[in-house]
C-alpha cells in the first residue's frame, strides 16, 4: 500500500488553496475576539498580559518545517507501510508527525516509556510502538484519551466544542485489534477516561517518560496532563505540544504557559502548531 494514503488530511488544511481558505475563515475571528479575550484570560491566571508570538500563529501553517530524512528514524516508511496494511489512517500532517519522531528518536535511549495525553484514533502511539519494536527500543506506549469526544469546553477553549474528535464507539476494541496485527500488543496501555482520573493511578508508582506527547487541544485537559506527567519526564527526557501555536486552541496554550510560569521554560516552536521543551 503507497503510504500517502496512511494520512488522512480531512481533519486540517493540507493544500495551499486550503490554508488560505481556512485563514480567511480563522483569521478575523482569532485577531479580533479571541485573542483579546485570550489576553484577558492570560491575566486572570496571573500572567503577562502580553503574548506576542501569539500574533504569529495564523501563520505558522504557511511555513511548516519538515525534519531532514536522516534525522527521522530509520524504517520509518517501512512502518508507514506496515500501518496501511493494517487499515490504520493518520489524522496528524505529515510533517508535525516527522518532528514528533525525530524528538522520539533523539529521546529514544533515555530510560522511560512514550505517552500521548490525546490519542483520538491511536495512529500516532501504534507508529511509535510499531517503530520501537523494529528498533528493539525497551518503551511501553501509553495511549490516553476518552475515545468519547472532546469533554466539556471553558471559557478559556474560544475555538473548541463538546465533542470534538468523536471516535466510533468501539475505537478501544480497534486499537487493540490494530496493536494485535501490527505486533505491539504487549507494548501498549490504553488509558480511557478523562486524564485527570486515568492519570493518577498510572503516575502514582515510579513510572518514568522518555516523551511525552500532549495534544488535549482544551485548556483543562492540557493543564491536567501537564501536572500529571511532566514531574515524572526523565532526565534528557521531552514534551512535544501539538497545540501550542493552533489557532483553535489557545486554552491549551494558555494552560502550558501556566503550568510552566515561574520555571524559566518556553516550549520552542517545531513546525506549524506544534511546540517542545526537553527537559
């Protein structure tokens, strides 16, 4: 199977006609209402009122960043491949995924496991699994999501709704049965809830994270995840936002920026929305 047909791109503007048509369609919204209410917002957390990278955000998606080839990890088309055979789709742009693994590659010798905090369909979480047992690398995957929808919005998630990212009912049961065909069952942990109760329990021993993927798009479960995991990233270990520079989702940008007050810490751009600290 071609790997072009792995990515499924009805969920984000994957064209240049599709970009613009989509800032025509964001742009007066996010410049006139939401930011200045997002400002506000930064204010009542007890933070600098003023944002300016934030301005930029509508533009990111006009200038994505591909990884080179060599720094993405090896049989990385091959596991594309392996991906299509088994009638998995991913719903994350190609190129934000291609940075997402050259942090795992880079991360993939320190000691702990991968978890995504907002997984919707799984994809992302079984390619990494699917790449650590072709590279033999010693990581659990945790797949964390409510495979519910989005819960419920704040006053902080000007972009989002209830709901959003609905998965069939019976995702669970898919991604399982993908794990099981791919040959990464055993190195998965599916975590289905709300992250602030399925994440407790999990971080409560002394589970340690090489990466940490967090793409919770609302302001709560952003902030939840941050919290939860973080504190637990090993040593020369990393967190990648998906939302940090999305337009939809400035409660996720705003609860990373909260949670990281005080700390001396920026999560640096990636490509397009996406941001990531090491730690």
């Amino acid at each position: 199977m071609s790997t072009v047909n792995v990515f499924d791109d009805s969920h984000h503007a994957a064209t240049l006609p599709r970009k613009c048509w989509r800032a025509l369609q964001l742009g007066p919204k996010y410049y006139l209402w939401d930011l200045p209410r997002y400002f506000a917002h930064r204010g009542r957390r007890g933070l600098p009122l003023w944002d300016p990278l934030a301005l930029t955000n509508p533009l990111r998606e006009f200038r994505p960043q591909a990884p080179p080839a060599d720094a993405l990890p090896p049989a990385y088309e091959q596991a594309l491949a392996h991906l299509g055979d088994a009638g998995i789709q991913l719903t994350i742009p190609r190129q934000r995924l291609g940075k997402l693994l050259q942090v795992w590659w880079q991360t993939r010798l320190v000691p702990g496991d991968f978890i995504e905090c907002g997984a919707y369909r799984g994809a992302t979480s079984l390619l990494i699994a699917l790449l650590g047992r072709l590279h033999n690398v010693d990581q659990r995957v945790h797949i964390c999501d409510t495979f519910a929808g989005m819960p419920a919005v704040s006053g902080y998630d000007l972009g989002r709704q209830d709901g959003e990212f609905r998965p069939p009912a019976d995702q669970v049961e898919v991604i399982r049965r993908q794990a099981e065909d791919l040959g990464v069952g055993e190195r998965i942990a599916i975590h289905q809830g709300l992250f602030a109760d399925t994440l407790p329990p999990l971080t409560a021993g002394d589970v340690r994270f090489a990466l940490v993927h967090i793409d919770a798009n609302i302001y709560q479960g952003t902030l939840d995840a941050c919290r939860l995991t973080i504190p637990h990233v090993a040593g020369g270990g990393a967190v990648v936002f998906d939302d940090y520079n999305g337009v939809c989702d400035l409660g996720a940008r705003l609860a990373i920026d909260e949670y990281f007050a005080g700390r001396g810490v920026t999560p640096l751009p990636l490509t397009a929305s996406s941001a990531c600290v090491w730690l």
